[in-house]
C-alpha cells in the first residue's frame, strides 16, 4: 500500500499541490499519493478546501482524515463526487488557508499556555481562531487576566517555532516531554516529531504551527471552567 506523503510536515505554509489518486473509498474519499491537507487528530481538525480535476471541476473538500492504517490521507468530498474519479489521475489540491492559518496559530498559542501553566494536559481541542486546553490542576483559584498578560508575553518574544525527529528510544528516555495524559504521541515508525519553541517549550506533536510566535498575534483567555474536582478548562481566542 502506498502511503500518502505529507507536505504539510515538511512545510505548513504549503497552500497547494498536484497530486494522484490512488483510491476512492465508499464514503466519498479521494486518497492520494501526497497532500497538503492536515488530517484530523491530536485535537486539531482535518483541513478544508477543495480538489481540482483537470476539465475545471472543483469539488468541495469538507474534511480530511486518515484512512484505516494511518498511512494514507482521505479527503472527504462526498461519495456523489467520486464515481467517475479514476486511479492514476491527476487532481490539484486548493487548501483554504485562512481557516488553516488560524488554527496554526491557535496550535501554538495552546503551546504556550502549556508553558503559562506547567501542569499536566487532560485533553484539548484546536477551532477556527480558538480553542483550549484541559488542565490537571489540584487546586482553583486562576486569574484569567495574569494568566493572559504571560501568555501574550511569550507571544511578543516573536521566538522562532521548529521542528525535529528523536527516535522512540530518545522518548523513552525523556518522559518528561510528553504534557498530554490523554493523548500520546504516535508510536510504530520509530520516530517522533518534537515541535520547539526556542527558549520557551519543547513537547511531541504532529500538528502545524508558525514560524514564529509573533504570527500568533494578541490572544485572549476568554473563559476558565471547572470541569472536575482537579480539572480546568481553559478557553482562548485570537484578538482578531
């Protein structure tokens, strides 16, 4: 089985691409050869957009997700779509890249408040310009505005964001990278992706992120809930 390349871990900012069918699946997917698209997991959505055929045909991409093995990419595009799709043909990809770009910036904003407070992640979600993240917290008592003065501060040191591979072995070694109790970094190729902030975080993730916190811009924490005897719900939003 061939997998689907993924342009976007080697460059977020990739808006479009020629790629090949290689399938369709029953569900109206397309799966192809490479992608720009991100794949929905780790709490940030799949990406949207669109597929063009070669006569000019633009299909809506409403969802992109991992196929059974999560070696290859489906874009969803609705199975009223996919019946005269071929294997072997040539399609374009179109990313909508306003919606991507946000949730970029939301993904490494809720890096930063994984820095802000340095206790363990329960679980965490990424949205169209906010999201938030779920806190192991034993006891209340958070200040919303001190909590966003910090994090907007490590916003403003416009730190470059990058990324590297370790083995599973390296993570072994270092449990303390991992923050999420919930979610634990993909195991099986022996490799695992680390995004870091430099000065400021460095924790597994698969997801896109900025080149640099400034692109984050001004974020508000706009709500902090109890969700449990030690949980805490943090909520954020990008400023504009």
């Amino acid at each position: 089985m061939t997998a689907t390349t993924l342009l976007f871990r080697d460059d977020a900012y990739a808006r479009s691409c020629q790629s090949t069918v290689l399938g369709v699946t029953p569900e109206g997917g397309v799966i192809l050869d490479r992608t720009v698209f991100y794949a929905q997991g780790g709490g940030q959505p799949g990406d949207v957009g669109a597929l063009v055929r070669a006569n000019g045909v633009r299909l809506a991409v409403t969802n992109a997700v991992y196929g059974a093995d999560r070696s290859q990419v489906v874009h969803l595009v609705g199975a009223e779509n996919t019946a005269t799709i071929a294997v072997g043909e040539t399609i374009g990809l179109e990313l909508d890249w306003e919606r991507r770009f946000k949730r970029m910036r939301v993904h490494t904003a809720l890096h930063l408040l994984s820095v802000v407070l340095p206790y363990p992640v329960t679980g965490g979600s990424i949205g169209d310009g906010d999201g938030r993240l779920d806190f192991d917290i034993p006891d209340a008592g958070l200040d919303k505005a001190e909590l966003m003065d910090k994090l907007n501060a490590l916003i403003a040191q416009d730190a470059p964001v990058t990324d590297r591979w370790i083995t599973d072995a390296e993570l072994d070694a270092n449990p303390g990278l991992v923050k999420t109790m919930s979610v634990q970094p993909p195991r099986g190729s022996g490799r695992v992706r680390l995004v870091e902030i430099a000065g400021i975080d460095l924790q597994p993730c698969g997801g896109t992120h900025v080149q640099r916190t400034g692109e984050i811009g001004t974020v508000a924490i706009t709500d902090i809930e109890k969700k449990g005897k030690q949980n805490r719900r943090v909520r954020i939003s990008l400023a504009d």
